[in-house]
C-alpha cells in the first residue's frame, strides 16, 4: 500500500508514536509539575511530595506490570546494578533535587541552569560514548539556549544580568547532571526489557532514594501533607502525567533518536511552563514566547542533521 493509500487513521497513528512528536509530551507534562511544583512547596515539603508522587505512580502501575516483571526478572538480576544505578539517577536523584531547587531558588534561575542539559549530555556522550560533537549540534545548542534565555527574559536579554545566585541552583546543577548520566547510560546500555517493564524498576529502585529522605524529613518535624482536595490533586497529577506518562515517553523516545537529540526536548519546559501559565495564573502570551519556542525548535532541527546525514551514509 502506498503512502496516499494509507487510512488517515494510520497515518494519524504513525503520527503519534514518532520519536519526534513523542519527545514533546515529556516536557509538555514536566512543564505543568513544575507549575505544580511551585504551588505544592506552600503546602508541602519537596521530599514529601516526591515521596507520594512515586509511590502513588508505581501502586498505579503494579497491577498491569507485575507478572512481566517477574517473567522478565533473570535480565533484571543479571543487570541489577546497573538498573539501580537508573533508578536512583532519574526517580530518585533528579525529581528530588528539582523539588529541592524549587523551594530555595527562583524558577527562572532553576529553568536557566536546566537549559544546560542538552550541553551536558552532548559533553557525557563525547566522553563516554565517543560521539561527535558536530557544527550542526553546537549550533543547535546555540539556537535552543538562546531560544530558552528570550522566554526567561521576557524578550530583554538585559534582564539577565540581573539574577541573583541561590543555593538552589547548585542542587539544580546536580539534578541536571544526575539526569544526564542517566540519558547517556540508557543509550549506551539498551537491556531489552519491555518499556512498561523498565519503568516499573525504575521507580522500584529509585523510590528508595524518595523513601530516605522522606522519613529523614519525618524525623525533623516535616513531611506533613495537608489532606485536601487541591494537594491531592497535586500528587495525582505528578503521579499520573509527569511520572508514567511522562516517564514512558522519554525512556521510549531516547532509545530511538539517542540521549544528544532527545537532550534539546528539554528546553521546551520553559516555553510550555509560559503557555500553561495562561490558564493557570490568566498571563497572556507575548510574542517572545513564540520567538523562544522557534528558536527552540530550530536548535533540535539542526541538531537532528547530523543525525539523518548518519542514517543516509548508512551508518
């Protein structure tokens, strides 16, 4: 069957499930935890709220996971320390050290350290993987920064220069380069397990990290979670959309374009963090969000040349 005879319900379905258009709803969804985020930090502690998001995920996703799981569970203990390792780094490190970021930094210094991820992971995949750092890619990386610092600055670059320093954006220095090693180390190390499967010991492993510092915060008076409609909602979204949906989405979406590329989706946060902000806080959107978001764009499409030039060449 030829592509003009393909059912628009295919085509819409090849649509959906493409690496391109997948790598947009993580940070579609991890834009609406940080808007969340930031509200929970009034009601609750950083570590009580990743302790509940990841518990709550994996209860929900137990049940349908299971029995694959323990199907799957002599590759899973012959690569135990390495899915530790993943766990920790993504689950646990990353979100708890966000949230942390969040509740002594401004969300525009957090967003602006954040927006290095894409050079840290080109820089870790150089390393350890001997990938090519390309014109294409640093340009790309030139393109998409630059895209996030017109967001952040509201269109006047010069409001840059006035930030101030926090301790929060040495703990968001950290989350990005925990999240980096992790993007880097599931590319370099593909085990073959089923996605579901993967993300059920992801959060198995790294939930122990949330569980440590969550009963460390129980310890010292904190950890209270305020049993209202509003706060459980908090955790049911972080839960549901920016951990299992969320989660899905990258780890399938990494494994088909690589840690370099899928590294510039990040830098989307900011932009739909604004778009998302109009409904939530009534802040209309200005033209600069627009500029911002192409630019963005544009540093993943030149970062994507080397790539197709790669797959032409047969290699």
């Amino acid at each position: 069957m030829s592509a003009a005879q393909t059912p628009p319900s295919s085509q819409a379905a090849g649509l959906l499930t493409s690496p391109w258009v997948m790598m947009v709803i993580p940070p579609l969804l991890w834009a609406g935890n940080a808007v969340v985020g930031r509200l929970a930090m009034a009601q609750m502690s950083p570590y009580a709220l990743s302790f509940w998001r990841w518990s709550f995920a994996l209860l929900l996703l137990l049940p349908f996971t299971l029995r694959s799981t323990l199907a799957h569970w002599g590759v899973i203990r012959a690569n135990a320390l390495h899915l530790i390792s993943l766990g920790v780094l993504s689950v646990g490190a990353y979100n708890t050290l966000l949230y942390m970021a969040l509740q002594t930094s401004t969300a525009v210094n957090v967003t602006l350290v954040g927006a290095v991820m894409p050079l840290v992971i080109l820089l870790l995949s150089r390393i350890l993987l001997g990938e090519a750092l390309t014109v294409w890619r640093v340009a790309g990386l030139a393109a998409s920064f630059f895209g996030v610092a017109v967001v952040l600055a509201r269109g006047d670059l010069s409001r840059l220069t006035a930030l101030d320093l926090h301790r929060g954006d040495g703990l968001m220095l950290l989350a990005v380069l925990a999240w980096s090693v992790f993007s880097v180390r599931m590319k370099a190390r593909p085990l073959g397990l089923p996605p579901m499967v993967f993300l059920t010991v992801q959060m198995l492993t790294g939930l122990w990290v949330a569980v440590g510092a969550y009963l460390w915060d129980l310890g010292t008076g904190g950890g209270q979670v305020p049993m209202t409609l509003e706060a459980l909602s908090m955790i049911a979204y972080t839960a549901i959309f920016a951990s299992l949906v969320a989660f899905l989405a990258w780890n399938r979406g990494i494994v088909r374009l690589g840690a370099n590329l899928s590294g510039f989706y990040v830098n989307l946060i900011p932009v739909f963090t604004a778009v998302l902000a109009v409904p939530v806080l009534g802040e209309p959107l200005q033209a600069y969000h627009f500029i911002g978001m192409g630019l963005i764009f544009a540093g993943i499409g030149l970062a994507a040349v080397r790539g197709k030039q790669q797959k032409a060449e047969g290699r």
